[in-house]
C-alpha cells in the first residue's frame, strides 16, 4: 500500500488541492456570510435562599430557565415587536443560541444572522427583555410590596397628622386631661405602626433594588466585523482531512483500474516467478558500453552501473538454468527477451 501511495502521490496531492480550492471558493463566493454577536449576562442569586445546597440548586435551575426563556417565541416575539423586525419568531430560533456557563453565573447569548448590526441589536435587546420579564415574575399585575407600604404609610402619616390636630385644639381649649392623654395613647401607636412600616418599606426597597440588579449585562455584544462562517484553521484542517482521504480513495481505485505492473515486486506477487535481475531504466544499455572496461576509472557512474547490473542477471541466469536442468533434466537451448524497449 506504500508503494501505491508513493505511486499515486500526484494524484492524492491534485485531490487535496482540489479540495482545498472548492472550499475555499464555496465560503467566499457562494455560502452567504453570517455574522455573530454575543452578549453575557451574570444572574446573581436569590438572596432569600440561605441554605448552600439549595442555593446552589436554585442557581442551576434559574439559569436553565432563563436560558429557555431566552430561546422561547413568546420572547422571540417581544423582541420582534420591540425591534419591529420583519421577521417570524419561528425564524429567529435557530439563530438564537442561549448557553450556561458552567460552574459560574453567566449565561450567554449568541446571536446569528447575515446583517451585522441585527444580530448585535437583538443580542443586547434580549437581555433587557430578560431583566423585564424578571421584574413582572416577582411583582405581576398587582402593587409590589413597596408600593403596598408606602400607600399604607401615607394613609398612616395622615391620621397621625390629624390626631396631632385634635391634641393641640385640646391642649389649646384647656380640654379634659383623660382626652389628651387618650389621644397621645393613638399617637404612640401610630408612630410605632409607622416606623414599622417605614422598616418594611426599606427592606421592600432593597429587595426590589436588588432583583432589578440580579440580571446584570457584564459584556454587550459589539458590531461585528469577520463573518462568524469565514474559513478557518479548523476550515481548512477538515479540508485537508477530508481531501487526503479523497485523494487515498481515489488513488486505489485507480490502482484497481490499472492493469500495467510498475515494478518487480508486482512481478513476482502477480506470476510467482522469482525475479533474476534488475537493469536501471534509460535509454543507454550495455550495448553502448564497452562491456570489458568496467574498471575503467574514466567510465561514467551510470554505465558502469548498468554494466553491473548485466553481469548480475548474467551470473543469475547461469545459475537458474543449471538449477532448472538439475531439477528438470532438461537443457534450455532457447531464451526469449521481451522488453517494452526495444534496445
């Protein structure tokens, strides 16, 4: 197999150059660019959830389904509409890739599509959609917590005021002290409910600040400029791969074809006959030497090697004949020579 591939290199070198031209040619002319945009985004924990091991469990979860959220058509779609694309949301999910990176909080969000900026738009508009959709999950249709509070707190803050009013007109009218002191009673009371619900209002306002930041943008996805199909090293080593095995194919089918033998082994495997001598190929054979100079110092290289290599299937004739008359007991008085050559 050697042999035939040394044989048939030229030929295997042609299919992988051959190779190499068409894809070359294929990803500049004929495949469309597509263009990539990429975008990462770090989701911090639940802050409510305090076990390790739940939280850890909590993590993966959410990620995964951020990640699905991401890649869905109802959110394909609100991205349509906020982008006012001329697109279906069934069109955009092959080009939407959302991946977790493993053992860390980042997802990312890969973006293909042949318009550049459309790909780096939509890369940075889904993960505002994202932080979006994060705020209606905690808080829905209905008032936050804060909002609650605070409504609470105003309507507090009035009755203070009010009871505040009525003690002073008593004070002022010299009223009943059993009246003043029952005011003074609601008062303290009031104040306690509103410090309480001023507590509860804060902790409402770091929670919601804090799950307005857990979708943070860590790298915005730019405009790109190399197309993300441009042909590679990675390209290129599957073309090579590919064409050497093309070209090896291809050469032992040739080899199957060719009925011609090249060289002596093929003699000897093919016939089973034992080759008796080998003479260098050329156009000069012994017959233009002088065949009893070769210790001729002034004799060229060459002839004194085809002059050898006559001697030598010479001696290996003469000792095959008298082999085969020993064997046979039969003289050979004929010899046939065939030769393409017909020097």
């Amino acid at each position: 197999y050697l042999e035939i591939l040394k044989r048939r290199a030229l030929v295997i070198f042609t299919v992988v150059i051959v190779t190499l031209l068409v894809v070359a040619v294929a990803s500049t002319y004929i495949i469309p660019s597509v263009y990539e945009a990429q975008t990462v985004l770090r989701v911090l924990l639940d802050v409510g959830v305090s076990d390790f091991v739940m939280r850890e469990d909590y993590s993966t979860r959410l990620l995964n389904t951020y990640a699905e959220i991401l890649q869905g058509e109802p959110m394909l779609t609100k991205a349509i509409e906020r982008m006012s694309l001329p697109a279906s949301s069934s069109s955009l999910i092959k080009d939407v890739t959302v991946e977790v990176v493993p053992d860390t909080e980042l997802l990312t969000i890969t973006v293909q599509s042949r318009d550049r900026g459309l790909a780096r738009d939509l890369a940075n508009t889904l993960p505002t959609l994202l932080t979006e959709y994060s705020q209606e999950m905690y808080v829905g249709s209905s008032k936050s917590t804060k909002q609650i509070v605070d409504e609470q707190l105003v309507s507090l803050s009035t009755d203070l005021e009010e009871i505040r009013q009525q003690r002073d007109i008593l004070i002022a009218n010299m009223g009943s002290t059993s009246e003043i002191d029952a005011l003074n009673s609601q008062i303290e009371d009031k104040e306690e409910a509103y410090d309480l619900l001023l507590e509860i209002s804060e902790l409402a306002s770091l929670s919601e600040s804090l799950r307005a930041n857990s979708i943070a943008v860590v790298a915005p996805a730019t405009l790109p400029i190399e197309p993300a199909n441009k042909l590679g090293l990675y390209e290129i080593a599957i073309a090579l791969v590919i064409g050497l095995l093309g070209g090896i194919g291809f050469a032992l089918v040739l080899e199957n074809l060719d009925t011609r033998i090249h060289n002596w082994n093929q003699l000897e495997h093919f016939f089973g006959l034992p080759v008796i001598g080998i003479v260098p190929p050329g156009t000069l054979t012994a017959w233009d030497l002088d065949i009893w100079d070769l210790d001729n110092e002034n004799a060229p290289k060459k002839n004194k090697l085809v002059l050898e290599a006559y001697r030598l299937l010479c001696a290996n004739f003469l000792a095959s004949k008298k082999k085969y008359h020993e064997q046979e007991q039969v003289n050979l008085e004929k010899i046939l020579v065939t030769n393409a050559d017909p020097k």
